[in-house]
C-alpha cells in the first residue's frame, strides 16, 4: 500500500510540473 501511494504523489508531482510549464509557456508566448 505504501507502494502505491508513492506512485501516486509521483503522478501529482509530474501533473503539478506540466501545469506549471504550461502556464510559464502562456505568459512566455503571450
């Protein structure tokens, strides 16, 4: 169980960086 937690604060890590790109790429673009 401890496993699969790690995978998922892992998988919210990764979302959390692209969201991140993206908005840095919006106020870089626009």
């Amino acid at each position: 169980m401890e496993n699969m937690y790690f995978v998922v604060r892992a998988y919210y890590i990764i979302l959390f960086i692209l969201f991140c790109a993206f908005l840095y790429l919006n106020v870089v673009v626009f």
